[in-house]
C-alpha cells in the first residue's frame, strides 16, 4: 500500500495539473473571444466601405486600404464573411487583382503548406476570395488534402478559375465523393457551364466505368448544359439500370422536342426506379403527350412509380389533370388511393413534393 504522504503528495500534483489545464482553456477562451471580437469588428467596419463600392463605384482601393487597418485573420474572416454574402462573382474579380499581392494576404498564403489543417483551410478560404492563375498548383494541392474541411472550401477556390486542369481535376474526383460532397461540387462547376460541357463530352463513352458514369451524368443534369444532355439522351438504353435511372433523372433539365419520346420508352422499363425518374421528368417538362402513358403509370405495380406519375398529370395540368381526377372514380383501388393523394394537393404543393 501506498504511505500517506506519497498519497497526499500524489493528489498535489494532480491538483496542480488540473489547475494548469484550467488555466490554460481560461486563457485560449479569452484568446477565441478576443479573435472574434476583432472579426466583428473588421467586418461592421468594412461593410460599408464595400457597400460603397458596390453601389457608388467609390473604387475598389478604398476597401484594400480599410482592410490594412486590421490584423490579418480579421481582415481576412471579415472579408470572406462579406464576400459570399454581398459581392458577385464579376466583382470578385476585380477585388481579387486588388488584394492579391497584399502583405497579408501573401502571409496567409504562405500556411497553403503547412502541417495544421486550419491553417491549410484559411488559405483555400482566402484563394476562395483572390485566387488567381498564379495560384492553380496550389489549389489542385488543397482539392487533394487528407482533411475533408480543406477540399470542400478549395471547391469554391478552384470554381473562380477556368483553368482546364483544374475542371478536369474535379470531374476526375467526383466519382470518389459523397452525394452532398458532389453537390457541393456542381454548384463551384455551375460558374463555368461551357467549360465543363467540353470537359465531360468526351468522358460519355460505351466503356466508362459505371460509377464515373454516373456522376457525370448527374454534373451534366445539375448544369443543364444542352450539349451535354444530348450525350446524357445516348445512354437512355445502357444495360445498366442505375445508368438508365441518372439518365432519366437528368432529361428533366433538357428542354428538347426528342426527350420526351427518349422518357417515354423509359416509363414502360422493367426497372421501377428507372420508371419512377422518367414519370418525374416528364412532369417536369410538362409533356402533355405524355397524358395517356403516364395515367398508365399511375397503375404501376410500384408504388413509387405511381406516386410520380401521378404528380406529374398534377404539373402537367389541364387535361392531364382530367385524367388524374378520372383515375379518382375508377375501379382500380392502389390507383384511386394515389389519384385522390395527389389530386388534393395544393399547386405548389405539387411543385414541391415533384422535387423531392
């Protein structure tokens, strides 16, 4: 056992301890707090400077000037907040010629290699504001990081370049991304559409991997870039089924007189799901030819199946619409369930659940 001075001399020390490390989170609190206080401080002083800008045209140097004032990470976080919430993706650019060789800005940016995540995330936060083509290696760097934070802000980074490499780079990588990691990634795309058509027109081969496929299928869809969807309207008959289920999705967002018939093949597939997405589009597309194949649906099998299709004689409207209130009174009983589901709806209820 233990004697009771190496005991109390034991507990001593653990008090000492404890205390330190009490010490020490009292003091990075007052640290965080005081960080924030100047952020807050940089961003209500800088705001109306840039509002002036925005709306008076006062000169874009007015703003460089306010933001020499403050400590870098508050003239930098109070920049971005403002940035995203204020600034257009043109004027962005005229800010980011104006920024770019600061001094604090390039001591920010000196961290694009360092060892700590967070500092490696300011610096994609900031390209995000003032990259330039100067900055496309590192970029590339920062979508490549081992810590998933720092690739999700270099996406906005890489999105005010049109550099080829860097587009390439992210279509190569979407197939490896998580759904709402992807979506993230084609709202960055979206601000170069034409760039990216031509980067995935040659991807849409017979032989591209399934999984890669797909995803490009859906950046095509998400983009809406015709010449894209055209590819996209190839593979309606792809022997895969999830191939056929990402394409029928996309086609609601390709507006063309030979994408209903496309869809329309796609509504009587032996794979519900692929049924389901081709009811939805052409909801979408408000095909009113689609009427007679879609009050069909609406007696599908699958449940879904039938719930799209009857949300879509609801979007389509007019004699669609007569169609669903007549499946209401007819003697199939899963139909007349859905039909009466739907057909109390309000419009814009119809408009949001045909979205989901």
């Amino acid at each position: 056992m233990l004697s009771l001075p190496i005991l109390l001399f034991s507990l001593k020390v653990q008090a000492v301890l404890v205390g330190i490390f009490l010490l020490a989170l009292a003091v990075l609190r007052r640290r965080i707090e005081s960080r924030m206080l100047k952020v807050e401080a940089a961003a209500r002083a800088l705001e109306p400077v840039l509002n002036d800008w925005l709306v008076l045209d006062t000169g874009v140097e007015r703003v460089v000037e306010a933001l020499r004032r403050f400590p870098p990470h508050a003239a930098f976080r109070g920049l971005a907040r403002l940035v995203t919430r204020l600034v257009t993706f043109e004027q962005q650019q005229a800010l980011a010629r104006a920024l770019r060789h600061e001094p604090w800005v390039q001591g920010i940016l000196r961290g694009g290699r360092s060892r700590f995540w967070w500092r490696r995330f300011d610096v994609a936060r900031l390209l995000s504001v003032v990259g330039g083509e100067e900055d496309v290696e590192l970029i590339r760097s920062l979508l490549s990081d081992r810590n998933p934070a720092v690739r999700l802000v270099a996406f906005d980074a890489a999105a005010r370049l049109s550099g080829p490499q860097l587009i390439e780079g992210a279509l190569d990588d979407l197939p490896t991304r998580l759904d709402a990691v992807q979506a993230y990634q084609f709202a960055a795309l979206a601000r170069h559409p034409r760039q990216v058509a031509e980067a995935l027109l040659p991807r849409f081969t017979s032989d591209a991997p399934v999984p890669a496929l797909i995803a490009w299928i859906d950046a095509a869809g998400a983009l809406a870039v015709p010449e894209a969807l055209r590819r996209v309207r190839d593979f309606a008959s792809h022997p895969q089924p999830e191939v056929r289920v990402h394409v029928a999705r996309a086609l609601r967002r390709l507006v063309e007189p030979d994408t209903p018939g496309v869809l329309l093949v796609l509504l009587t597939d032996h794979d519900w799901r692929v049924r389901g997405q081709a009811a939805r589009a052409l909801g979408a597309l408000r095909v009113m030819n689609a009427t007679d194949a879609l009050a069909s649906a609406v007696r599908d099998p699958a449940w879904w199946v039938r719930y799209r299709s009857a949300l879509a004689l609801a979007q389509v409207g007019g004699v669609a619409r007569s169609a669903l209130l007549a499946i209401t009174t007819g003697d199939d009983p899963m139909a007349r369930d859905m039909s009466r589901l739907v057909a109390g709806l309000s419009p814009a209820a119809v408009v949001e659940m045909s979205e989901v």
